[in-house]
C-alpha cells in the first residue's frame, strides 16, 4: 500500500517546551486527569467529509488542494485511494474515532441499486482497515442535502417521492454502520426547513420529519443496532431557516413527537453560534435535559455570519466545554468529533495535521483546567452559595410543591422584601482566566 503522507512520523507527545509543530504540547493520551486518561475523555474522532473530501472550494473560488489520493479519473480508485489515505492519518494522528457521511465515502452511481453495490464493497474496504488500525466509527450520518433532489429538503420534501428516497439512504446507511460497529448515527437534516414561508406547510413538514425519525428507530430495532441517535442542531444555512434551530427547539420537537427516548443531541460548536447561543449554553441545556449525546468541535468567526468550520484554539471556550461535560459525568455516548476543516490557503497536506494537533491540544488544556477548577471548586462554591436559599425549609416547600400564591403571600407580608445579593460576574470571571 502506498504512503500517502510519507513526510509524516507518527505525532508524539514532546511536553509544553517543544517547538515541533508535529507534536502534541498538551495532549497525553495515556495521561490520566479525574481518574480517566485523556483519550477516553475526549473520544476524538475526525470528520472524513472536511478533512479528506475538502478541497478549499468556496462559493467564490474554485478547488485550491491537491491531494494524491485524488490522482485518478477513476471515482472508485480515488475513493478506495482516500479511504486508505484516511486510515494511515488517523494512525499517525493517533485517534481512535472517525464519522462519515455515506457520500463522502462513496460517488453516487446513476441508481440507488448500484451506488448501494459501490458502498458495500467500500464498506469492507473501511471493515478491514478498522480491524487492522483498531480505529472505530463514533458515528454515521447519510448526505440529504447536496444532491439537487434534496433542493427542499428531504424528509420534509414536498415530494413523497423524495421522502421515499432519503428513506432508503438512511435505511442503507444505518445498515453500513452497523456493520462498521458505529457507536452511533446522527440525522442533521440540512434542507429540513424553508426559503420562504408563502410556499411552505410547516406544519406538514414537522409531522413528515417525525414520522421519518419514527421509521429510523423501527428499522434500527428491526436490524438490532444498538448504537445511540443523534440529532445535530443548526438554525441556518444552507436554508433560511431550519427546524432543528437550536438545543431548545430540537428538544421540544422530540417531546411533541414522542422521541426523546430515542435521540440524544449532537452539538456543534459554530452552530450554536449561528443560533445566537455559546457552545457552552448549548451543552448546558442539554446537560440539564438529559440529551447531550455527542460533540463537533470547532468554531466559527465572530466576524462573520456563515458556518466557517474552523478547528477549536480558544482555550477559554474549550475550558468551559470540558468544565460543563465533565461536571455532568463526562460523555456517556459520543465524543469530540473535529467537524472542522483548514482554511483554503492551507494547502499542504502537514496543514490537516498542525489542524488536529493545536484543537487537540487545546481541548487537552481546557480538560486539565476544567478538572482543576472542579477539584478547588471555586466556582461551584460560589454558585452554590447564591442557590443556598432554595435548599433551606423555605426553598424546599416551594421546590416540592407543598405551597402555593396564598402560602407564599403571607410569607412576604411577613418577611418584607427580600435582600438581593450580587452575582459576582467579574470575580466569576476574573476566577477563570486564573485558571487559563
């Protein structure tokens, strides 16, 4: 087999003092933090759509990479070539997870039948490089939204005809990773939402898109895969407005629909911003639901209003992730999936790996600050203090429903108004970049 980055060792550990850019400053994977070593924190895992599939095409430009695995004429000798090209990366990366999309994998061919055909014998091709790296699937995903026949959306498509055919992608990719022992598959439905309401049946829409997540939990029982469901919030982009908008608006979608024992929620970072949210409320919410399931880390540019896709350096934000998920118990399903792609003036194939080295470093930094801030517990004394009213007698009539308006009305004729006490913001504040 032929060496697709023959300029690349395998990247190592070398400590904070190194000056290597193929080497890890902060990531140990062996270390432990919290009684857990670092690559069972983190279950870092890379997206094969950005990384090997991105060629730095934009809405403006044509492609800028040129990778060798791309040498061929031949779709199906650059897709067995890439899947080779993708499992000597996550080797030399030294991470056990990758997610795909079933297009990413596979060139459509001029039928389903066909293309199914194409991806089966691609499937064992990934099969026996699983079995030979010990890398596995975190998750698998099926692609709903590039070819033209998913223009308006696919299981919210005006056309049952449409809807009969993402059902029977989803239907195959749920069978392709099962058989690559996915860990999980996450439906983000990119065209699941509207241009223009004058068009539009919202409400017909949001019920067939519940009964096509109601198909995908009965043949997922059927095939007995065990593997969790996710479902990936994003507000826009590429349509006008999306119905998996936000945490929120997903998680009352699953209790309208009777899924939430079903699906959890993939969180991505740029598009919690997209949504006018922080990764951090986002995996907040979610950890108060109970619904977080999974994570695409990367980032997106405050300067700019679109889904930029860029790897996680911000150690601020990478802190208050690790600091949320591990106050919840850690990830129970899932990981840390780098959605994320290099910048189109990245054009040397060593640019995927400085990519993946500075976001896996920076997560290492902010799990190792999140764990010290738990172990002080600095802030959670201080938050615990401000609810400390809620846990006296008083508080705990009202949280257990033992009072009402007349109970609590005579109460405040007795007590008169209450004493306000400070949030403290700055020193919250001033506490965390202690820690950073």
């Amino acid at each position: 087999m032929p060496e697709y980055f023959p300029k690349i060792k395998k990247i190592k550990f070398e400590g904070p003092d190194s000056k290597s850019p193929l080497a890890f400053k902060h990531y140990k994977a062996k270390q432990k933090v919290l009684g857990k070593t670092m690559e069972d924190h983190f279950r870092f895992a890379v997206s094969y759509w950005h990384t090997f599939k991105g060629q730095g095409m934009d809405p403006f430009g044509l492609p800028t990479m040129e990778r060798i695995y791309n040498n061929s004429s031949d779709e199906m000798q650059v897709a067995e070539q890439t899947l080779d090209a993708s499992f000597e990366f996550f080797t030399k990366l030294g991470v056990n997870f990758w997610c795909f999309h079933d297009a990413d994998v596979c060139p459509e061919a001029s039928t389903l039948s066909e293309t199914n055909a194409r991806l089966d014998k691609l499937a064992k091709q990934a099969k026996r490089l699983q079995d030979d790296t010990g890398v596995k699937l975190l998750w698998g995903t099926c692609n709903l939204f590039s070819n033209p026949r998913f223009m308006s959306g696919a299981a919210t498509n005006p056309s049952p005809q449409v809807f009969a055919f993402a059902a029977a992608k989803v239907k195959k990719a749920l069978e392709v990773t099962k058989y690559l022992g996915g860990e999980g598959y996450t439906f983000w439905g990119g065209r699941e939402g509207y241009e223009t309401l004058l068009n539009t049946n919202m409400g017909r829409e949001l019920d067939h898109l519940a009964a096509f997540l109601h198909m995908a939990v009965d043949y997922k029982k059927e095939i007995k895969f065990k593997g969790q469901f996710y479902i990936e919030p994003k507000p826009k982009e590429p349509t006008k407005h999306q119905y998996d908008f936000d945490a929120a608006s997903c998680y009352a979608f699953l209790q309208k629909y009777d899924l939430v024992d079903h699906l959890k929620l993939n969180i991505e970072a740029n598009h919690a911003t997209l949504a006018g949210h922080s990764l951090q409320h986002e995996l907040e919410f979610c950890c108060a639901n109970g619904i977080l399931g999974s994570v695409d880390a990367n980032r997106g540019d405050e300067l700019l209003g679109w889904d930029t896709d860029q790897f996680p350096t911000n150690i601020y934000e990478t802190t208050m992730a690790m600091y949320v998920i591990l106050n919840n118990g850690g990830f129970t399903t899932g990981g840390l999936n780098f959605d994320a792609k290099v910048r189109r003036q990245s054009t040397d194939p060593a640019d995927l790996f400085h990519a993946h080295i500075g976001a896996m470093d920076a997560f290492a930094r902010g799990l190792k600050n999140a764990a010290k801030m738990i172990k002080e517990k600095r802030l959670s004394k201080i938050v615990k203090k401000r609810y400390a009213g809620w846990d006296s007698a008083f508080g705990q009539k009202i949280e257990k429903g033992k009072v009402g308006f007349k109970e609590l009305e005579i109460y405040t004729l007795k007590h008169g108004e209450p004493k306000v006490n400070s949030g403290q913001q700055e020193l919250l504040e001033n506490i965390i970049n202690d820690y950073i």
